[in-house]
C-alpha cells in the first residue's frame, strides 16, 4: 500500500468517525447485530473481493450482495476497481472492544 493510499484511508476514516458513530454504523452495517455480517464489514478493508468475504465467513452470496449494495447506498462502503477484481473499502472498521461491548446476536 502507497502512503497516497494509507493517507486516504486515514483521512475517509476520520470523516467518517465525524459522520458515523460507532452505534450508528453498527445500526446501518447490520440492524439486527448478526455477528457474520459485523465481521464481513470489518473484512472489507480493500484486500479481499465481495466473493472471497462471502465465501470466507460461508454467508449465502446472494444476500451478502443485496448486503453491499445496501452499504453503497448508505455510503458506509465504497467500491475500489470494476468487475472481478472490484475490492470494498469500509469508511472504518467497528472496534473490536465496541462489539464485544454490545449484545449480539447469532448470524
């Protein structure tokens, strides 16, 4: 990864803590707090494609990609390149020690 890279990254993740809270972007990732879904947002970090996240975390593909297109709509994910080798860049993973803190619930 470039520093022209790592620093927009760094900079779409402070807006976003700006825009997003941390109870507001669980609430938009995944309302009902299904764990699978939490992990596949944090996953998406622009190193893995929507397939290899899918098939990773074994989530049903179809609905993992009615997921993502959500997220795009909510501005909580954005698509980096085309087709295949298209990646998802979340605007910043959930804090490990925040979900733990929060009840959830099975996938």
């Amino acid at each position: 990864m470039s520093n022209a890279d790592i620093y927009l990254k760094a900079t779409m993740s402070l807006i976003a803590r700006q825009t997003f809270s941390p109870e507001k972007l669980r609430d938009l990732v995944s309302a009902r707090g299904a764990k699978k879904i939490l992990q596949a947002f944090n996953m998406c970090d622009g190193e893995k494609s929507q397939t290899e996240i899918a098939t990773d975390l074994k989530i049903d593909a179809g609905q993992f990609s009615r997921t993502v297109k959500q997220w795009l709509d909510d501005g909580i994910i954005i698509k980096v390149g085309d087709g295949r080798s298209a990646r998802l860049v979340h605007v910043y993973p959930l804090p490990e020690k925040y979900l733990k803190s929060l009840p959830m619930k099975a996938a």
